[in-house]
C-alpha cells in the first residue's frame, strides 16, 4: 500500500508534496505554493533533499507517494521541517528515511515525531521488513531518536553528499511490537 496523502502525527501532519509541486521547483518556472507558510523555503535545494526526488519522480512518478512531506504542526498551519522516505521499499522490504527540523523549531520533539510517524506506517506494511536509518556520527539529536526507537547500529557507509553516516536498522515487525 502507497502512504495516503497526509500521516498524522500527535501534532504534525505529514503532509505528502504533490509530483506537480515538486516538479514546479527544478528549472525556471514559478514553484507551486506549498499551501502553508514556508518562511524558511524548507525545499530550498541546497538544504533539502529535492534534487534527488526531482530525479526519481521524473524516472516514475508513482513513486512520489513515497517521497518528500512537509511536516506541519496541525494548530497553526506553520511547516517546521520535512521527512522523506528515501523511495519505495527496496526488493528485501527495506526502507530508509530522512527527516529535518528547522533550526527555528529544533529541541521541541518534531524530528522524533516525524521519525516515529513515518516508521509506524512503513513499519505496518506487508511489504516493509526492515526499517533503515543514516545517521551522521556526531548528530547527537538524531543518535538518540534512533537509538530509543530500538534501531542497532549495523554498518558503516559514506553518502558521497553527507560524508560518513552510521547506518542502523530494526525488523518492522520489532519496531511495531515496541510502539
């Protein structure tokens, strides 16, 4: 099953950025509006991860459902970060995320919710088995959502954009059996 166009958190709406919108930010033409304030240009491309979903989008664009949404806090309508999952599942059922608060709204437990929303709908379905996150060395913040989410440090890698990552994993059957 493809995630529905909204995940709803306890505060946030995951909300899904639409194939049209995200197409509207790769070349000359005007964005189309995200539909919330966006003071800080979350999609900004040099601080998210639109130039690679531009990429697959074009490649297949069924697989957006899968890709960027914008994390906003239900009571005012206000964007304070983003999640992405990195695309759909993989052929073992694996599937990575990302997430980004803005500094403005750091250290309140958005980038938690935003993890724990997506893995708990990635981690429910059938297709899923294994639930991946890369995370930087020293992003302290980020160590510990994965770590007491139940995630085990499996590896190692350099991501040719963000330099070197600690990759870390849980079976999404585990994952569901501890939320």
């Amino acid at each position: 099953m493809k995630p529905p166009p909204v995940l709803m958190g306890p505060r946030l709406n995951l909300v899904l950025v639409t194939v049209a919108q995200l197409l509207s930010r790769d070349g000359d033409q005007t964005p189309i509006p995200l539909n919330y304030e966006d003071p800080y240009d979350v999609l900004h491309p040099d601080r998210s991860p639109l130039r690679f979903r531009i990429e697959q989008v074009r490649a297949d664009p069924s697989v957006n459902p899968w890709l960027l949404r914008l994390a906003v806090l239900r009571d005012t309508d206000t964007i304070v970060g983003l999640g992405n999952f990195h695309g759909a599942p993989d052929d073992t059922g694996t599937i990575e995320i990302g997430y980004r608060v803005l500094p403005a709204f750091r250290r309140k437990g958005y980038g938690r919710e935003i993890a724990d929303t997506m893995w708990a709908f990635a981690a429910r379905q059938p297709e899923v088995k294994v639930l991946r996150a890369s995370v930087a060395p020293d992003n302290d913040a980020s160590l510990a959502i994965v770590r007491r989410a139940g995630f085990r440090q499996v590896g190692e890698q350099i991501d040719p954009v963000d330099g070197m990552e600690l990759v870390f994993e849980i079976p999404s059957a585990e994952f569901v059996a501890l939320v």
